[in-house]
C-alpha cells in the first residue's frame, strides 16, 4: 500500500514537471480544451435545430473569432493606454497616500510610515493587473493557433459518440464515470463562462456611462477574474477603484466600488448558486492553494486557469465512487455536509425491510 502511494506521488511530481516545463504549449492547448467545450453544446444545439452541420461549425467558429478578436483589442488598446500612464498615476497615487496620512495625523490619528506593513504600496495593485492583462494579451497572441485547436476539437465532436458507444462495449461502469465528469464539466464551465460574461459586460457598460476611464477593460478584468471565486471580484475591483479615485475624486471612486459590490452579490449569490446547484463548489482555502500552484506550474495565465483546472479535478474525483473522498475534501464542506444529510434523511425514511 505505501509501495503504490510513493510511486503515485512520484508520477504525480514527474507530471506537473512536465507540464511546467511545456508551459508554452499547455497553456495554449488547455485554454483551447475549455473553450471546445463550452462551444460543443451551442454547435449541437445548432445541428438540433435542423442546420446543417458544416454551417453550425462556421456559424460557432466565427464567434469564436470575434470573441477572440475582440478580447484581443480591447486589450491591446487597453493595456497600451494604461502603461502609457502608469508612471503618473502610480505618482498621483503615491501623493494621495502621503496626502491621507498627513490629514489622519492632523485629525488626532498617529499614523506611523515606518511601522507599516513590509511592502505597503497601493500603486502596486494597479502595476500587477497591467501585468496580469499583459500576460493574457501575449496569450491572445497565440489565438490563431488556439483557433485550430478549437476547430479540431470541435470536429472530433462527431467521431467522440462512436468511441464512447466502443469504450461501453469494454467497460460500462468506466463509461458512466467518463459521462458524468464531461456532463458536469461542460454544465459548470458554460454557466460560470455566462455568469462571468454578464458580470463583465454590465460593470463594463455601467462604468463606459460613469465616464470611468478604460471603463472596458475593467469589465475585461472582472470578466476573467470572476472564474476566481470570492477573491476574484475583489482583485477586479481593486485597479479600476484607485485609478478612478487618482483620476476623478474619491465619491466617483466609492460609485465604482458600489458598481462592482451589487453586481458580484447580485451574480455570484443569487444567480450563480440557483444554476450551478449544490455540489459543485470548492472552499476558499482550496482557491488560494490552487492560485498558488497552477501560477507556478503555468505562470500568470496559470491563475486564470487555476479555479477551472482544479474544478475540473475535483469534477473528475467526484464521478469516481472510488476518489469521491478527495472530492468532498476539496468542495466546500457545508454544501455537501448538507447532501449527506438529505441522503441520511432519505434512508431514515425509507429503512430497509428486515
């Protein structure tokens, strides 16, 4: 037994130091797996609705290329503007902090410089979104090559059924267990991408009719980082609020963190949880862990992928009776304490005959 666990843990170390040193490829390629799957049931719906396959597939590969072409300049634009003034606003920034100090300090609250915390600098906020979006536009870069990815996989969407049907003359239990996890996987990829889509376009156009500058580009940012769970709105706030207080006053700045407050309630605790169910949550600890190491395995584009990537474990886990107790350790403990009892309940109700 501990024979088998020393030679999972070495495959397990040997393939994440293959998938770091592949990083440019696997990068490509995953963000490629994802978006062929959220795209598969809208080319099947298509089919379903009596249009001819080949043109679903041209109708579904051209908005994978708007959406892809898009994304790419509002970035390009985006990023190119803030960089150009990053100085100056990192500058402003820095002012008004010294500035708040000073009138704290006046108004009978001692406010020590040296005693604060190693590192304290609200600039840097603004430094590492310009650097996180800088990492997804080189991404975006390579979107032609994920484009073709995507195209094929989408093509092996038709010869996918024929192997399940062989794989289920092998081995059915194995088939069930391949079904639930690509049925759950697709349902929580496609509802999350959605959730995030509405999450991003409203705070973009919200902030476009505030008047706040690259209003569109933090509608981009809360957009990718709402794949984040709890800290992923958070983050996305965090530029767009000091760069409108630096660039406008601090009541535009207190509208914008109200903007980016009741849309996050509104989606990620009424809308989110009624379509996702219970089931497919992973706790918050879970989160940070999992941001912590696929952004060493895979980079900065690494954090993007990491709550889907561990979603998709975890998914995977869970249709496994067998690997189900890693699954349950890595979701959040409440909601499937609460499926136990309901199930607990059942067979208290139900008991069997003597």
């Amino acid at each position: 037994m501990r024979a088998n666990a020393l030679v999972s843990l070495a495959a397990f170390v040997v393939v994440i130091a293959g998938i770091k040193s592949a990083q440019v490829i696997m990068v490509p390629f995953l963000l490629a797996v994802f978006t062929a799957i959220i795209s598969a049931p809208l080319l099947m719906w298509l089919e379903g609705h009596g249009l001819p396959r080949i043109l679903a597939f041209l109708m579904v590969a051209a908005g994978v290329v708007g959406i892809l072409t898009g994304v790419g300049t509002i970035v390009g634009v985006s990023i190119n503007g803030l960089m150009g003034s990053l100085p100056e606003i990192q500058q402003k920034l820095g002012r008004l902090v010294i500035d708040g100090m000073a009138w704290l300090n006046e108004a009978g609250i001692p406010v020590d410089t040296e005693h604060l915390p190693q590192g304290f600098d609200p600039a840097q906020a603004i430094a590492t979104a310009g650097t996180f979006l800088r990492s997804m536009s080189q991404i975006l870069s390579n979107s032609f090559l994920i484009f073709l990815m995507v195209t094929f996989m989408l093509f092996e969407t038709v010869s996918m059924q024929a192997k399940l049907d062989y794989f289920a003359r092998l081995n059915s239990e194995n088939l069930k267990i391949a079904e639930t996890f690509i049925t759950n996987l697709k349902r929580y990829l496609a509802i999350k991408t959605l959730a995030s889509l509405a999450t991003g376009g409203i705070i973009g156009v919200v902030l476009m009719i505030m008047g706040v500058k690259y209003a569109m580009l933090w509608g981009l940012l809360a957009f990718l980082l709402n794949y984040i769970p709890t800290i992923g709105s958070i983050l996305a706030a965090i530029p767009a609020v000091l760069v409108t207080l630096v660039e406008v006053n601090v009541g535009a700045s207190l509208w914008v963190m109200l903007v980016f407050v009741i849309v996050n309630i509104a989606i990620g605790n009424f809308v989110e949880p009624r379509f996702l169910g219970r089931g497919l949550g992973i706790s918050t600890l879970v989160v940070l862990l999992s941001l912590l190491f696929w952004g060493w395995v895979l980079g900065p584009a690494g954090m993007f992928l990491a709550v889907p990537l561990t979603m998709s474990v975890k998914i995977a886990l869970d249709a496994n009776p067998k690997t189900r107790w890693i699954a349950v350790l890595l979701s959040d403990y409440r909601g499937e304490m609460s499926i136990h009892n309901e199930s607990t309940n059942l067979l208290d109700n139900n008991p069997k005959e003597s």
